[in-house]
C-alpha cells in the first residue's frame, strides 16, 4: 500500500532538488540566464530516474504525467542532459498537485480490482453452495494474481517459476506490507495448496470463509 506521507516527501524533496539546481543556474522560467550554464547531468538524472518511479507507482504507466516524463527520458540527449531539468520540473510540479487534490488513480490497478472482485463473488457463490473446496481455489488464484500486480506496480521482478510464498516474501522485503500481512498470506496459501490436492482433513469451510473475507480486504487495500 502506497503510503502517504511518504509520498508527499518524497514529491517535495525531489521538487526542491529541481528547484535548488534551476536557481543555482538562473533559470528564470523561461530562458536560462547564461548560455551554457545549465543544471548539472548528475542533478538532472536523479530527478528524471527517481520522478519517474515515483509517477509510475502513484499515477501509472498510462497517466499523462508518467509519459510526458517518460517521453524526456527516451529522448536521445533528454535521459542525462541537464538542459532538459527545466522540462521536468514542471511535470513533476504538475503531478504533485493533482495528486494532493486526489485527481490520480491508477486505471489498470482499478479494473484489475473489479475483476478480482467479481472472481471473489463467484468464491463466496461456491461456499454458498458448499463447495469450498474450489472457492478456496479461485481465492488463492485471486491472492496470487493480486500479489504479482501489487509487484509489477512496486517494480519487484517476478521469476518464471514462482508461487505465493516467493511472490510474498519479495514484497515483505521491499517492506510493501507488514509482518502480519506477510503471515496471514503465507496462511492462505497453506489453505490454497491443501485445496488444490484435495487434502480436504487439512482445512475446514470456515477456514475457506475467512480466507475470502480476507483476500478481498486485501485487494481492496492495495490495489485501489
């Protein structure tokens, strides 16, 4: 889960940065003070690599700002020329603001929450009907589809080969969720692996129960 306050700093650090540097070397908002005296490359690059995973975690791949600055970055001198800080900025600065007045959302997290959700009320349907075995299924493979969206977005590689538990622990790591989080997942995906063998003596209805009520608040939580 993006957390807020982290956010904002993070927004008004990288904005004072930009500003700092553009003041040092006269920019006036339109026009540099002396030709050839432009933002240093390394200031320029840090702002434009770490603007950019910032605006991707907080507006998506497909928001205005996010390609605006992704567009200076494929440029050929744009990605590690200090001439374009100025373009920047702005972008950044734009970002920022939409974002506290809470204009942004990520679209693709949105829709992926809705299809979880409908996957979750075809579950809850099941355990109405007293087949908990296959809506502890469908609930683990909510929980791990919600796990690889949730690293996507925080930028976490996924291997080929992974499951539940390796899908967790990389995102525990990178502190994305707490301990307790981090358990309860490891839990579900107990509860998952006894369903998907049929080892039915290893979990009851009320365990398949709890597991959808929680799967739901999660990706309620983190993908929205």
């Amino acid at each position: 889960m993006i957390n807020k306050p982290d956010i904002e700093a993070r927004f008004e650090e990288l904005l004072k940065e930009a500003t700092d540097e553009l003041k040092r070397v006269g920019w006036d908002g339109s026009q540099h003070a002396q030709q050839g005296h432009y933002a240093r490359d390394s200031v320029h690059i840090h702002v434009l690599t770490a603007g950019l995973n910032l605006l991707k975690r907080v507006c998506g791949t497909d928001s205005d700002h996010y390609i605006q600055m992704k567009q200076v970055a494929d440029h050929d001198r744009g990605s590690n020329n200090g001439y374009y800080l100025p373009r920047i900025s702005p972008i950044l600065q734009a970002a920022y603001e939409d974002w506290k007045g809470g204009y942004l959302f990520d679209l693709r997290s949105l829709v992926t929450a809705e299809v979880f959700d409908d996957l979750l009320e075809q579950a809850e349907h099941l355990l109405e009907n007293g087949f908990y075995i296959p809506a502890a299924s469908l609930a683990g493979a909510v929980l791990e589809d919600s796990l690889r969206t949730l690293s996507e977005r925080e930028g976490i590689a996924i291997p080929k080969k992974t499951n539940i538990d390796g899908l967790t622990q990389n995102l525990y790591t990178a502190k994305v969720y707490n301990v307790g989080v981090n358990k309860a997942i490891i839990r579900y995906a107990d509860t998952r692996n006894n369903a998907d063998h049929g080892w039915t003596d290893r979990f009851k209805i009320e365990d398949v129960e709890d597991m959808v009520r929680w799967v739901r608040r999660f990706t309620t939580e983190h993908l929205v």
